[in-house]
C-alpha cells in the first residue's frame, strides 16, 4: 500500500510559479514510477509529467514541456512538480499517483493522492 498526500497548490499569476509535492508513505515509494495528472472542471484527467523508479527518465505532455519538472527524492519519499511560466489554462486540480512502470495511461496507475488546486489568474 501507498498513500500519497499532495501539498504547495495555490492562487498565482500568469508567469509565475509554484512547486508542488507530494508525499508517499510504505517502504517500497522507489520501487514505483510517479506521474502526475491534472483534472480542470469539465473536463478529464489528463497525463502532466512521469518520472521512473530512480529519476533516470522523466516525461512530459506536450502542454507542459520546458515549463514544468518532474524530479524525485527516494530518501524523502517525496516527488515534486515545478511548474514555471504558469498560464491560466493550467488551472486544475493536481494528482500524484504511483504505478508500477512509468506511463502517461491513468488506467496504469494504482495509488492515488486526493490533489491539491492549482488556478493561475490571467
């Protein structure tokens, strides 16, 4: 089992950044590959970034290549997202999840943090 607790959403300006974390409980967090996903009102959850077991190899969408990073600390038990140049259609709401190989499939994933709001005003 994992739990996943996200932190560091908020109200920010367009252009600006924020950094995002999320927080994994159980001794096996290096054994999964972390992804993180966005859900805007109306609309589906969608793939953000991906990160595999040890930090090696990293993936982004489209939307958010150059502007976002995904990076992790094993030690820490914790993956971060941070996210520069904001525009406000990246307001939604953020999730952390855990799968077993590095994927931008939701379906793959199998632990799920509850999410944090991120809303980027113009």
């Amino acid at each position: 089992q994992v739990q996943l607790v996200e932190s560091g959403g908020g109200l920010v300006q367009a252009g600006g950044s924020l950094r995002l974390s999320c927080a994994a409980s159980g001794r096996t967090f290096s054994t999964y590959a972390m992804g993180w996903f966005r859900q805007a009102p109306g609309k589906e959850r969608e793939f953000v970034a991906a990160i595999n077991w040890s930090g090696t190899s990293t993936y982004y969408a489209d939307s958010v290549k150059g502007r976002f990073t995904i990076s992790r600390d094993n030690a820490k038990n914790t993956v971060y997202l941070q996210m520069n140049s904001l525009k406000p259609e990246d307001t939604a709401v953020y999730y952390c999840a855990a799968a077993k190989v590095v994927t931008g499939n939701p379906a793959s994933y199998d632990y799920w943090g509850l999410g944090t709001q991120v809303t980027v005003s113009s």
